[in-house]
C-alpha cells in the first residue's frame, strides 16, 4: 500500500520539493516479540484484533509511508486509537520504530546514535504536546527557554530570545507567572513558544488544542495559520478534528487502525474519498468551504468568456456561490488574467448537494 | 501461540466469587490432607517444641563477642567506630552552635525561617512553642533532642533519597527495594532499636542510626513514588527537547518530584522525632528521657512537662514541612531572596545580642513549674474516677472488665486452638483478601514465630492487638462517621487529630497508667488513643470522596440518612474503610509493643527485658517475633487493590 | 566525570579528616552532650527506681552548686549502663545491687570500670504482704502457707492463680523458678515498670485488698504502705547459682558505686565527691520520699535535704 501519490491535480500553491521527512513502510508494533510482526507477511495481512488473540500484539503504526514537504503544513488525522501520535512520535524516535525508514533531509533517522538523535531533537524538530507538557515549577519564560537551556545557551542569551518568543505568541507581561497561573490557551502558547524558541526546521504538534474549548481552539488555529504564513516553517500536525485538519492542512493522511487510508490535499479527501470509511467521515463537511472552484467549473462557451464576475481557481465553492448570487450570473474563473472556465449555479448546488462526479 | 482472553467486566463479579469460593476450596483441600499428618507428628495445642530452633545460644554468644571485641576488632575500629564517631562529632557540632546561638538565637532563627517559608501565624506559632519550651525548664534537652533529630533527619533524608532515586530510576532496584520498603514501614519503633544496641551499645550513636532506619524508609518510598509518578508528557517534553538523562534527571524529574520529596521530608522529620523519644530507653537523652524518667516515678506532671515540648516540636515542624509543600506552585514573591536575607541577618543579629547581653541560658527564674497543679489534677482523677464511680464503675473497673471479659478469653482462646489451624486462618483471611503470595508471606511470617520459639507470648500480644484494633475500629468508625455527616463535628475535631497524630508514642502511655493502672488493658487502651485518629481520618475522608451524583441519586430516590449511608456511603468508601483497618492495626501494634513497659508483658516485655537487662538474645527473638507479627498483620489486612495501585 | 572524582574524593578526605584517620575506638567516645561551653560536665547514670534517682538527684545538686560542675543525667537499665559506664558514656553508676558478671568482664578483664566504695545503704529483695493484711493474718508471712491464700489474691490479670506482681523488667529476679520450685499457685505479672508496680499497689492499699509483690529495701514506699516480708527458705551462699534450681530467699546485698576508670582517675573534684558519697537507708528514703510521693523536682528534693544534713555532706567535699 502506497500513499506518496502525487497529485494529479495541477498543484498551484507550493511547488514540489525536496522533502524534509521521508517516511517509507514504517511500522510500529507493541507487545511480546514485535519484531516478527512486520517480517512475517502472514501476521501483516492480519485484521487487528486477529493479530492480537494470534501474538499478543498491537500494531499502532503498520506500513505507513509519505513525505512530508518543505514549508508545507502535513496533517495526520484519524480517530482516537487510529495510531497518528504514535507515529508522530516516531518521527524523532521518542517511540523506538519496529520496522521502515524514516529520513529527514535525506539523512536516515533509524541509524543515528544517540547524540546525533539529541542534535535532532534540539534543533531539527520540535514538538506541541497535547497537555502542554509544561514544567510546572519554572516561570513561563524558563519554560520558553528551557530547550535552549539544555542545548547550554547562556542565562542573558536564552532569556533574551525566549522573551522575543514570548512576544510573539502573545503572552507579553505573563513572563514570571507559573504554568499554574495560566489559562489553557495561554499554556499551549507557552508550550508553543517553548518549540519555537529553538528555531526548528519542523514543528511537530501532537492534538495541541484538542483540550481545549472551541473559541480558544480558533484562535489558536489562527495563530498557526499566522505563524505559517509568516515563517513558512513546515509544521505536522496531529488532530481528531476533521474541520481543524482541512483548516490548516496543505495535504491530509487520514489514519485509521494504522495505516493510511488516503492522503492528498484537504480538497481531495472531501471531493472523492478513497473508500467507505472516508467518504463516512466527510459526509457532514461543509463542502462548499473545501470544494475550490477549481473542480466545480465547466469550460466557457464562447459567450461567456467576458462577462460576469471573475473567481481565482482556487477559490472555495461558498466564495463563488457569494459572488454568482450577487451578479445573478455564472462566474468567470480567472487564472492570471485568462479565463480558465466558468461556475454557474446548478454546478454550485451540486457540490453542496454532494451530488457533483468525484473529480479528483 | 497464546491466547489472551481479556475478561469481560459484565463477568466480572462471578469470577470473583468463582474465585473466592476456588481459594476456599483449595485450601480445605490442602488443610484435609496437612492437618492430620500435622496433628499425627506434631500433636499439641501451642507450638510444637520439635519444631522450633533455640537461637538464644548463638545469640548470646554473638552479643556476647561484640562486647568483649568492640575496643580491639578492626571491624569496630576502622568501621562502625568512624561511624560512630561521626555521629558524635555533628551531634556535637549542631548542639554546640545551638547553645552559641542562645536560646533567643534559636528562637528567633526558627521564627524567622518559619515566616519565610510559610506565613506571619506560623512565624509567631513556631516562636512561642520554643519560648514554651523554656518556660517549661526544657530548653537544654529540646536542644539536645533537636541536636540529635538535625542529624538523623539530614542522615535519613539524604539516605532514603539516594535509595529512592536508585529506586525510581531502576525498575530492578525497585522490585528489589519495594518490598523491603513497604515492609520496614509497618515495623513497631521497638524492632529497630536491638541491632543497633547490640553493636553501638547504648547512647546517641545508636539512637541517631536506630532514626536513621526507622526513619529513611518514607522518604526513600516517596522520592520513588514522586519520580515515578511524574507527568509523562512533561518528560517527553523534555525528552523532545533533546535533553540528556541527566539534565532530565535534574531539570525535570526531581523537581516534578518536589512535593512527594517535601512530603517525604515532613514524614521523615515526624517519624525521627518519634523515634528519637523512644531512643531515650537506648540513651538518646534529650526530652524523651525526661518523659522516661518522669515514667518511672509515675510522675505524670513531670512527664507532661516534657511531653509538651515534643508535642509542640512536632507540630511546629510538621505545619512548617507540610506548609512548604503546599505553597508549592504559588508564584514567588519579590525580592524573596532579600527577605532570605533579612531573615537570616535578623537571626544573627538576635544571638548575637542575646551573646552579648550573657543571656545565653534560659534564665532559670523564667520556668513555669506547672507539674504540681498537673500531678494534683492526676491525683483527683485516680481519686474519683479510677474506681466506684457510681453506676457506670471506675476506670480501674473497667480495665478489669476489659480484661477478664474481652483480653483473657481472647488470649486462651487463642493459644487454645492448635498450632496449625492459626496457620490455617492466617492464610485464609490472606487470601480471600489479598493474593496467593500475601498469604505465603503471612503463614511463613507466622510460622517463623514458632519457630523461633515465642508461640506463646506472640498469641498473648496478638491477642491485644486483636481487642484493641476491634475497640478502635468501633470507637472510629463512629466518630469517622459523625465527622463525614457533620462539617461542625469534623471542624471540632481536626486540630484534636492533628495534636493527637503528631505526639510520640511514648506520651501516651502516662496518663493511661494514672487512669487504668498496670496490666494488659492500659497498653491496649494506649493503642487505641495513638491508633484512633489515623483510623477517623481516613474513614471521614473515604466517606466524604464518596462520589456525590452516587449520594444525590440515592437522596432523590427518598433514602433515609441511615439508608444512604449504609447502602451508598459504606459500600462505596469500602477501600478506604479497609485502608483505615489496616492502618489501625499497624499503629495498634507498634503501641501494644510498648505497653510491655506499663505491663502488657508478652513481646513487648521480652524486648523491654532485652534491653534492661543486656539479654539481647532475649530482646532479639522478640524483636523479630514482632517483626514476623507486624508483616502477618499488615499482609491479612491489606486488600489486594492497594498493592496494584502502588505499583502504577 | 572528573567533577564527581573530585568530588568523592573531597568526601572522603574530609570524612577522613573529621574522623581522625585509622582507628576509631567507639568505647572510647563521649557523650555529644558533654562538656558543652567549656562547662566541666558530670553524666551520671539514673536507674530507674526512685532510691536511686535520690543518689543522683543529691549527688547532682552538690557537683552543681558547690562545685560549679553541669550535670547530665541518663535514664539507662542497670546492665546497659556497665556497658555505657564502660564506654566512658556515663560517668558514675551512684547504686548497683551487685552484677557478678559486669565485675569480672568491666573491673577485672577490662578495667574500664572501677569500685567506688559503699553506698552506705544495704539492699534486700523479697516478697511483701501489706501489714494491714499481715496483722489479720500473721501466717501469711510464711511462704508455706502462700497457697491458702492464692484465692484472696487473684486478679484479673493473674487468671485463675494468685497474683505475686513484680516490677520492672530490668530488675533482678528469680520470681518465676521461685513459684516453680517452691510449687506455689502464683502466677508473676510484670507490671512492666516501678512506675507500674508503685501505682498498682497504692491503689491496693487504699481499698485495702490483699496482695502479694516483689519489692526491696530501702524503699520509700513502706512509709506510705506499711509492707511485711514473706519468710522464703533461707538465703544461703551459692543457693541462688542456678537460676533455674532457685529455691531460697534473696540475699542482702550492700549496694556499691562504680566508675568509669578515666573519669576516677581525671575527674578531679567531681570524682572525688562521688567517691566518697555515702550516706544511710534513712537519708535515701527521705529525699526518695519527697521526690515520689510529694512530688518535688529532684532538685527540690535533693536541695531540702542538703540545707538541713550540712554536717553529712561536708565531709564528702573535704
């Protein structure tokens, strides 16, 4: 099973490059001799439960393979037990893989020692815990700095640079209080700032606002979404939240017992889902916020190449029913100034519908 | 290839019983086939005699070389001797400054240190319990008690940290220590003072390293449980941060770890002053040989007047530790450290005017002598309560009552049942409660004390541990359930448990002597005063976590009170009412055992007469009679599920 | 790595250091309390009886206000304090009712302990009747007729039997062989402590009830509850050898001070005073007296009795 498809669709907001963690056949397998498990292609056909009354096994991570892009935002989504946070783990090897290569930047993970594995942590890679994984007896900026405290930067230094950290996340004033002291949101932000006070290549976040409530979810979401706009940092993100998971992710891995069951672009998941399962869980998705033009349109006939109101591609599918119901008139979608097709309302209703062909 | 079978929770209490009914099944099985071979060899009611090994000969004979050999064998001279000369040399060290400090110094060094650490009431609180010291005429022994606590504590400390640490970091250190943990916590105080005495002979070191063991083992299970129980997520934090084992070890783990380290502390300074009191029979000095002395010539006055200072000793530092540990967390106040530093200076600044002024001593003019008034007061009471009071009978009449009616059948019935039907009961009620391994260790634990030959006496003590443990239960349960149904009641009685929980053993056992005479039925009567308020405690504590939707369901379905609290409140708080059993009947022994010193003879006597009289064959077989009795009485009562939790 | 060595190593070398490198005899370390300040300090060792406590309490009121010296008193049983006396613990044991052992391994073998002479007071141990009881009964008094009044004599505690209470533990006695071998039908109660033993019998006496205890003289207690002697077989040198064949009354022994050899030698004015501390079985009873039953300090006590026996005391300073 291969998920690194490409995309088949013309990809328009990144360019494809070279990718900062390439994951191929990783396996994760707890329980008595985990090691047979990936070998054995007997166990691996096995449903789970039948792995477990066979060995006494369970397979969190079984044979999951992608890459994740330079500067993109990857999000696993799946169910509680769905096996994303430990896979996520694994990619810094805080959960010791059973089986499969993981590299970033081209270098195999797997096979560093140990020191080479500390470097990786301190300045590759860091992570947002789903409870904050604060230390509740330091202050909020000993918190922030604390990764820079283990890399041994000094005292003035790494206060300094926790405090423009501090600012940025938007805890200014709150430096001295205590974990303790904070709100939930507050704390994720510390423990955000905490992982990008050591300037990582990747941010990892492991189900960071599933704890907390829906408004201050958003704008938490929102500050991601900030973020990323203004570091472009590659992130992976870990949620349960299929809305939070299309909001923020570039491209989608939905998890369930293990595997991967599709990955693509949040577009691709909702618009034609790979299987049953999928297609159970996007059922109730609000089609016309991910739906980009893009699928919806039809090719212009002659007459209505000039007129009419002009959408980008990618635009969504609300976006462009807001300015067809205004101009009482099919939409003109414009792509660098050259119409590329046309959206009218019957092609509109029918995504919300759900009726539209899957077209991806 | 196995399978695993995970049992269904709607299963679950038909199993249990399966199981139950399984336990008893077997062990009639095996009772059918051992018994008569038993009886047939060995028949007799108490122990019999081919069965046990005589162990006071090479005891003797040991003790014996140890004291003839400790000024000229290497093992004295190049090992315990540097031990034992240290513990001189900083017990020495701490009294010394203490007395150059001068009792304002010291007075004023408390308060201070109390205010910055916990708060302005405290701060007064702790000074006016060491001005009350010498009003009392106590200072010098408080100061030599405290002298002597300061060492043992750090010793302890620093010891059961190292153990804890090893503990919690190493799975394998910790099955291996576990045990010995767990089980060196339910030891009686008395069990530890012979071995030391045996080769430090008597005085401060032995009473310091006697501390030292009695007094390790909470801090030592406390550091393991505080590493243990860290948060996980924090430590993947950390350990996503890239941190080392030692920076996680240092910057995570152990601070995490700060509140069970600093309730750890606060277990480990209580448990060094109580036994640091009851050292005073193996020479400690201090304020716990002027109770010993004030005992021996029924003195009750005298005794108090050095009761008092251990009790507000213990309270103060018990309110200071355990104030530390909850003000952990709260944001640091500025400046703090420029207040370390006032309060420091200010300390100094005190001794060194009271240096000045030559009033280094308490003044002797200052003591409040209050042992008449007290002695006056014991006398009217044993006048008018200790017997013919009309109606419900003296006290000394009760004493008699108890026993002849509950103590005396007790104990005969006890050594009237043949040897191997106790063992038979002691391994059913240990494995109906607890596991097939709990109930070994019970039987082999028993089995032990008739080997060593203390059948008898052992049956004499357990039988008043029995009375004493059913007396407090009665007394606990109640008073645990008037505190858990009325918030007045238990305002009413905290402070009285408190005072009650943090007094020595030894204190008890005065006024019990004044009131009930000397015999068995006073030392059990001291039982049940040091035992009671552990067991209302933690009985008012299970009865009000008792999960309130539980409790409003049943009140919105009409239960009465007494129907909410016997079908709701009691089933539910079962665990923590089976805590409180257990609980109970540890604290019970360890006073029973030293009932032996106001007559409640067996055991305790034995280890009494040990030491008195240098016989330490004698006190050791009865040392670890106890030992054996109090791991039997601690694994029969000990349900299953606590062991589980403990190990999470 | 080579911070920890370093570290070790300084532990170790101040440990050494403070320790006094090689050898520690710990038989010959003081107490911690001793000679704090500068303050010459006496400890003596307080047995647990109030006779004995009477010792300490004169013996202490005069090393401190005549001689200037600070006193420290331990409450030690009788054969722990040879060895602590030994030990250079303590430095006087002010009564001993006579430790045939002790003497051979601490006086002969050893000597780390010295004689200190008489105490003055000749010590007797038996059993007692209270004489309200002796007078209603005389034939109580001979052992023989014991068992005519077992019945009187039972308690609670003695079960089926008749109660022969005895004290503290630490005390000499062949109680139990003597109920044996004598075939009495007594069972011994230990009341565990003096203490005990003290408070059992005054409440006997106020309702004047029949008992029967193992006690000694001198004792101040007689004053309070007039007690008479139970005639045992007589004593006769050696018939108490075999602790198990015991069938004879306990001896008179003249009770003897012992101590610590250093401190006889170096103890200067102190050692001298408790050298020649002597005084009567009166003398002892009167301060015993106030300390138990008028319930003075010892100071108080021993203080009372100094200012009005000058004549007796002088001649031990001089």
């Amino acid at each position: 099973m291969t998920t690194t498809t490409q995309n088949t669709t013309p990809e328009t907001r990144k360019p494809p490059t070279a990718p900062v963690f390439s994951v191929e056949g990783l396996w994760k397998v707890f329980g008595p001799k985990a090691h047979r498990v990936p070998a054995d292609p007997e166990l691996t056909a096995l449903a789970p439960a039948e792995l477990r009354s066979r060995t006494g096994c369970t397979a969190a991570v079984r044979d999951v393979s992608f890459d994740v892009r330079k500067g993109e935002v990857f999000v696993v989504m799946g169910l509680s037990g769905s096996g994303k946070s430990t896979l996520v783990r694994c990619l810094t090897r805080l959960i010791e893989p059973t089986a499969g290569t993981i590299a970033i930047d081209g270098e195999d993970v797997r096979a560093m020692d140990k020191s080479r594995l500390r470097e990786l942590r301190r300045h590759r890679a860091a992570m947002v815990f789903q409870h904050f994984g604060l230390l509740p007896h330091r202050t909020v900026l000993d918190n922030v700095a604390y990764g820079l405290e283990i890399q041994g930067v000094g005292k003035a230094e790494r206060r300094q640079r926790a405090a423009e950290v501090v600012a940025k996340v938007g805890l200014e004033g709150m430096e001295h209080r205590r974990p303790g002291q904070l709100s939930g949101g507050q704390r994720q932000r510390v423990g955000l700032a905490r992982a990008l006070a050591v300037d990582p290549e990747v941010l990892l976040f492991d189900e960071p606002f599933s704890a907390l409530d829906p408004l201050i979810r958003r704008d938490m979401q929102e500050e991601v979404v900030r973020l990323h706009r203004e570091e472009g940092r590659t992130m992976v993100f870990i949620t349960h939240d299929l809305n939070e998971a299309l909001k923020l992710g570039d491209r989608i891995a939905l998890m369930r017992d293990g595997a991967v069951v599709q990955l693509g672009t949040p577009e691709e998941i909702v618009g034609s889902p790979a299987d049953d399962y999928v297609r159970e869980f996007v059922r109730d998705v609000p089609r016309e916020q991910v739906m980009t033009v893009r699928t919806a349109m039809r090719a212009a006939s002659a007459g209505e190449q000039g007129n009419g109101p002009a959408v980008a591609p990618d635009a969504t599918v609300s976006e462009a029913i807001e300015a067809v119901a205004r101009a009482k008139a099919p939409a003109r979608v414009v792509d660098e100034g050259r119409c590329v097709g046309v959206v009218d309302s019957e092609a509109l209703l029918e995504v919300v519908a759900g009726t539209a062909k899957e077209t991806v | 290839m196995a399978t695993i079978t995970a049992p269904t929770p709607r299963g679950l209490p038909a199993v249990l019983r399966n199981r139950a009914v399984a336990k008893l099944a077997l062990l009639v099985l095996a009772a059918a086939i051992l018994v008569p071979l038993a009886n047939a060899r060995w028949a007799s009611g108490s122990w019999p005699a081919a069965l046990t090994v005589d162990v006071s000969e090479p005891l003797t004979t040991a003790s014996t070389w140890i004291i003839d050999n400790r000024d000229s064998h290497p093992l004295f001279l190049y090992f315990f001797g540097h031990i034992s000369n240290a513990v001189v040399v900083c017990v020495r060290a701490v009294y010394l400054v203490l007395l150059a400090a001068g009792w304002a110094g010291v007075t004023a060094a408390a308060a201070l240190v109390a205010w910055r650490v916990t708060g302005l009431r405290l701060a007064a609180g702790t000074g006016v319990a060491f001005l009350a010291c010498g009003f009392l005429g106590m200072w010098i022994p408080t100061m030599q008690t405290l002298a002597l606590m300061v060492v043992a504590v750090l010793a302890s400390v620093v010891v059961g940290a190292l153990l804890g640490l090893a503990s919690g970091l190493s799975d394998r250190m910790d099955r291996a220590l576990r045990p010995v943990l767990d089980t060196m916590q339910v030891l009686p105080a008395y069990a530890y003072l012979l071995p030391v005495v045996l080769v430090f002979g008597m005085g401060v070191p032995a009473a310091v390293l006697a501390t030292v063991v009695y007094a390790a083992p909470p801090m030592a299970r406390l550091t393991a449980l505080g590493l243990r129980g860290a948060d996980k997520e924090v430590l993947e934090a950390v350990e996503s941060l890239g941190a080392t084992a030692r920076q996680r070890l240092l910057t995570a783990r152990i601070p995490l770890a700060r509140k069970e380290l600093l309730l750890g502390l606060n277990q480990t300074i209580m448990m060094a002053l109580s036994m640091a009191v009851i050292a005073s029979v193996i020479g400690a000095g201090g304020l716990g040989d002027r109770v010993y002395q004030a005992l021996a010539s029924v003195d009750v006055g005298a005794a108090l007047t050095a009761g008092i200072p251990i009790v507000l000793l213990a309270v103060v530092l018990d309110r200071v530790t355990g104030a530390a540990g909850e003000r952990l967390g709260d944001e640091p106040q500025p400046n703090g450290r420029a207040r370390w530093v006032y309060a420091l200076t200010g300390a100094v600044a005190v001794a060194v005017a009271g240096r000045l002024a030559g009033r280094l001593d308490w003044p002797d003019t200052w003591t409040l002598n209050f042992a008449g008034p007290v002695n006056r007061a014991v006398d009217w009471m044993t006048d008018h309560l200790y017997s013919g009071v009309p109606v419900i009978g003296g006290t000394a009449d009760w004493a008699a009552h108890f026993t002849t009616w509950i103590l005396d059948p007790l104990r005969d019935g006890l050594q009237w049942l043949p040897w191997w039907s106790v063992l038979l009961i002691v391994a059913t009620l240990a494995w109906l409660i607890g596991t097939w391994r709990t109930a070994l260790t019970a039987v082999l634990a028993m089995a032990a004390i008739g080997v060593l030959g203390v059948w008898q006496p052992s049956l004499d003590t357990l039988s008043q541990v029995l009375a004493a443990v059913a007396v407090t239960l009665v007394l606990g349960f109640a008073t645990g359930v008037a505190a858990a149904r009325s918030d007045r009641v238990e305002r009413l009685l905290r402070p009285v448990l408190d005072v009650f929980q943090t007094m020595p053993q030894f204190v008890y056992l005065i006024p019990v002597v004044a009131l009930f005479g000397v015999g068995r039925a006073p030392a059990a009567a001291a039982a049940v005063v040091y035992a009671l308020p552990a067991v209302v405690r933690i009985t008012t504590q299970g009865l009000r976590q008792v999960d309130p939707a539980a409790m409003e369901s049943a009140r919105s379905l009409g239960a009465t009170p007494a129907q909410q609290l016997r079908q709701v409140q009691l089933p539910l708080a079962r665990r923590a009412l089976l805590l409180a059993v257990n609980q109970g009947v540890v604290l019970v022994l360890a006073v029973v055992i030293i009932g032996g010193l106001v007559g409640g003879g067996a055991l305790g006597y034995e280890v009494v007469f040990g030491l008195a009289q240098g016989d330490l064959a004698t006190g050791l077989v009865a040392g670890a009679a106890i030992v054996c009795l109090g791991l039997m009485l601690d694994r029969v009562t000990q349900p299953t599920e606590r062991r589980a939790k403990k190990g999470a | 790595m080579r911070l920890r060595t370093t570290a070790v190593v300084a532990a170790v070398s101040s440990l050494a250091l403070l320790t006094g490198c090689g050898a520690a005899d710990m038989t010959k370390q003081t107490s911690p309390f001793a000679n704090a300040q500068g303050a010459r300090t006496v400890t003596l060792s307080v047995q647990s009886w109030v006779g004995a406590q009477a010792n300490v309490a004169v013996a202490q009121y005069l090393l401190e206000h005549e001689l200037g010296y600070r006193v420290d008193t331990v409450q030690i049983d009788e054969v722990p304090a040879w060895d602590a006396l030994s030990q250079g613990r303590v430095d006087a044991i002010m009564e001993d009712w006579g430790h045939p052992e002790e003497e051979q391994r601490y006086i002969k073998d050893k000597k780390t302990i010295v004689n200190g002479g008489d105490l003055g007071v000749t010590g007797h141990i038996g059993w007692f009747v209270p004489t309200y009881f002796a007078k209603e009964h005389p034939d109580v008094t001979d052992w023989k007729n014991l068992n005519k009044y077992a019945d009187r004599m039972r308690t609670a505690e003695s079960g089926g039997k008749g109660q022969l209470m005895d004290g503290s533990p630490s005390y000499v006695t062949n109680d139990k062989a003597l109920v044996k071998n004598l075939g009495l039908d007594y069972q011994v109660v230990f009341a565990g402590s003096e203490a005990a033993q003290i408070t059992q019998i005054k409440q006997f006496a106020k309702e004047k009830k029949p008992f029967l205890t193992y006690w000694y003289e001198p004792q101040w207690l007689f004053k309070k509850v007039p007690m008479t002697e139970v005639k045992l077989p007589a004593y006769k040198e050696g018939c108490d050898a075999d602790p198990e064949k015991v069938a004879c009354a306990y001896p008179h022994t003249p009770l003897q001070k012992y101590l610590n050899a250093d401190f006889a030698r170096n103890g200067g004015d102190a050692a001298a005073l408790l050298k020649k501390f002597k005084w009567t079985t009166e003398d002892q009873n009167e301060v015993s007296l106030m300390i138990a039953d008028q319930k003075l300090t010892p100071e108080e006590a021993a203080k009372k009795w100094v200012d009005s026996h000058e004549s007796t005391w002088k001649a031990w300073l001089s």
